[in-house]
C-alpha cells in the first residue's frame, strides 16, 4: 500500500527540572523539585557517587513537591543528584541537578572491657562488642617498635606470644566498612614485661 500521507506528532519541549536540598529531621536531607508537567512523562530522582553507585531517592508527582530521602551508604562521598526523564516509558533525558557531600557519622566508640593477656604460647586479647561494627582492629605495639596487626570479625583475637620480658601496647578499634571514615576510636591497654596483663583506662585517639 502506497504512502500518501505522513503524520508528524508535535516535537515535545525540553524537559524542565530544578531543585535545591535542604536538612530534614534527623540525618535525613529534604529535595525539593519543581517542573513542568508533561503527559507520559515520568521525572525518577538518584543519586551516583563517584564510586559509580546508584541509588533512587523518588519520584515526582505534579508540578512541584519535596521528597525525604536518607543518604545511602559510603557516607562522606561527594555525590550527583540526577533526574532522570522518560517519556511514555522511554528513555528521554538525564539531567544533573546538583552535586553535595552526606556528613560521614561519628565514629564508632571505643570497645569496652578490652584484656590481653599471655597464655599458653600466645597473646589473647578480648573485648567488649561495639553496636555497628563489622570488624575488630587489633594492633601490638612493642616495646622495641615492632607492630604486630589482625583484623578480626568476632571479640576477640589470638596473636603470637610475645619474647619473654617484652612491654607493649595493644589497641582495639571497632571497624565500620560502609563508610569512609572506617575505623572507631582506640581502646588501649599495656602488656608489662612480666607474665600479667595490667589494664589501664580506655582513651580516644
């Protein structure tokens, strides 16, 4: 059949978002959106970081509204909030609103009842959990200014004796791996010369 006719739809205008961010309630952030509605249009706000993760925050609904949203993990990375626009459900356009920085949290207390002691051929240290940690630092420091490190998933860790008469320091942070400011604040005791664990009180670094 023979083509007598063509029927050109009408070229839709750009897509026309803004927004700006705002504190909400506690750790929350507020994203304020306005545009200009069109018929099939679908406006979906993310957020990237420069690790290229993806994350949704919402969609809009009308012409103007605000959206709370908590920051994914990785805080402290700078991130991109994106608009991304489709069209009866095709992609259309992705449209860079604005770029901020979530505040990384604060760090992750110092363990609790931290103990280390020599026994039976090795140095056992043991501690108190921390709420939020996926991991355990334990760092040795000896007296002649070798260190000695484990990274443990549990409360506790064995490390190799230590030479007879030798002084040292252990430490103990809690690990949180989601963020950028990873580890906690220290949790120290010394191991004197002799064969006994003497504690001291736990100081942040």
């Amino acid at each position: 059949v023979p083509v007598t006719t063509i029927q050109q739809g009408a070229s839709l205008p750009a897509p026309d978002v803004r927004a700006h961010l705002g504190r909400g309630r506690k750790h929350a952030f507020l994203l304020r959106y306005s545009l200009h509605p069109l018929a099939g249009q679908r406006v979906t706000f993310i957020e990237r970081d420069r690790r290229g993760n993806v994350y949704t925050i919402g969609v809009a609904h009308g012409k103007a509204g605000a959206i709370s949203f908590t920051p994914s993990a990785l805080l402290g990375l700078r991130r991109t909030i994106v608009a991304e626009v489709t069209q009866d459900g095709r992609p259309r356009e992705d449209d860079r609103l604005l770029h901020y920085r979530a505040p990384a949290p604060a760090p992750l207390p110092a363990p609790r009842g931290l103990r280390a002691a020599r026994a039976r051929g090795a140095l056992h240290v043991s501690w108190r959990p921390v709420a939020g940690a996926d991991a355990y630092a334990v760092t040795v420091k000896l007296a002649d200014h070798t260190t000695r490190f484990a990274e443990v998933a549990r409360k506790a860790a064995t490390l190799p004796a230590l030479p007879s008469g030798t002084r040292a320091t252990v430490q103990v942070r809690a690990i949180r791996r989601a963020i950028t400011r990873r580890l906690g604040l220290a949790a120290n005791t010394t191991i004197a010369a002799g064969k006994r664990a003497h504690l001291v009180k736990v100081t942040p670094d």
